[in-house]
C-alpha cells in the first residue's frame, strides 16, 4: 500500500472562513476523508466533500493534517486523481497509476501562516 505525503503552506488571514474542497476530475473514483485539526472535533467524510476547517486564528496554533483513501473503479481509467483546495485555492493535485497502487492513502500535512 503506497503512501504519498505532502507537506504544504498556506497564508490565511485571522478572520478568514476556512474551507477545505476534495474534488474527483475522474469518473468512478470513491474516497474516504479523516480532518485531523487543531481545534474541537475531527472531521471525516466521502467522495467528493467541502469541509469548514474553522477560523484562520484557530488553525495558525498547530499543523492540521488530511488523511484520504481513494480508488477508481472505473476499468477504462488506470489513474487515480484527487484535487485539494483551500478557499477554492488548489493545493495539491495527486495523482498515480493504478499499477503502482489501485488504493493509495494521501497525507497532507498543512501548515497555516498568518498573512
């Protein structure tokens, strides 16, 4: 089972709403989503979601990090493809054959800077 880790920074104000979106540009993929924050709950969801991570104040104290599990069930696809944005930002775009892993994990470590 393949693991593919990004490590990324992302200014936000402190005032700032902010929104994490999981996009699927490929039919036939499915995805499970876990949202380890530094504030209250962690949040978890599937395929392709928008999740509220909280105010940028809130997110600047400790790194918050995205744990996904995707497949492609689609035989005519060999790929799997997922989009990540902040704010409607997009932050990574992970993709990899099938042939290397028809199930990765995706980490995403996000580290908030004030602006």
């Amino acid at each position: 089972m393949a693991v593919f880790t990004y490590n990324k920074t992302v200014q936000v104000a402190k005032n700032d709403d902010v929104t994490l979106t999981i996009n699927h540009p490929d039919p036939g993929t499915a995805s499970y989503h876990l949202i380890d924050r530094p504030i209250a709950d962690d949040l978890e969801g599937t395929n392709e979601a928008g999740f509220s991570l909280g105010k940028g104040e809130d997110l600047l104290i400790e790194r918050t990090v995205i744990y996904s599990k995707a497949v492609n069930m689609d035989q005519n696809n060999l790929e799997i493809k997922l989009i990540f944005s902040i704010n409607d930002k997009e932050i990574v775009e992970h993709s990899n054959p099938k042939s290397i892993d028809p199930s990765p994990q995706i980490k995403i470590n996000l580290i908030f800077i004030g602006i």
